[in-house]
C-alpha cells in the first residue's frame, strides 16, 4: 500500500512539476510575443509618419508654381509665342490650350 501510494505522490508530483513548467514557457512565449507587437507598432507608427512626410513633399512637388519656377529659372523656358505651335489633331481645341501653363 505505501509502495503504490509513493509512486502515485511521485507521478502527482512530476505531473504538478510539468504543469508548471509549461505554465512557465507559456509565459515566457506571452511575454516575448507582447515585446514582438511592441516593436511591430512602433515600426507602424515610424512609416505612418513617413508616409504623411512623404504624401507631404510629393504635394509640394507637384505644385504648379513649383513647376514652373523651375522651367523658367533652370530650364530656361518660357510660353511659347503662338506663331510657334503647330495644332495636332483636334484644331479647336489645341488652339484653346495652346500656350496656356497649367
């Protein structure tokens, strides 16, 4: 009887010690993935903010005042005189648009 009851207590005492140390992993892996989301979203948050920074200079170089500062000051340019376009296609409607800026 005390032989059957010490292995019994030894099985308990093995099964308790497993629980717990898979308690343990279990907490550790809880622990390991919340730093993992941590990072995640401060990753997030950093290319959120660039994405605005970057939405932000692709909208100030596509200004047109930007646009054409550069093609007057840099590239020399200049609205071409109406004797020089030559209307292609649609008559009516090149000569509207011809050396308008946009």
């Amino acid at each position: 009887m005390k032989a059957r009851f010490l292995i019994l207590w030894s099985v308990a005492v093995v099964a308790a010690a497993a629980a717990f140390v898979s308690h343990l992993a279990l907490r550790q892996q809880t622990v390991q993935l919340g730093y993992e989301v941590g990072q995640a979203r401060r990753a997030q948050r950093r290319l959120i903010e660039q994405r605005r920074l970057l939405a932000i200079e692709a909208a100030t170089l596509r200004q047109a005042e930007r646009i054409e500062t550069i093609a007057r000051g840099r590239l020399e340019m200049d609205v071409p005189e109406p004797a020089r376009v030559i209307p292609v296609g649609n008559e009516r409607r090149q000569r509207r648009m011809a050396g308008r800026v946009r």
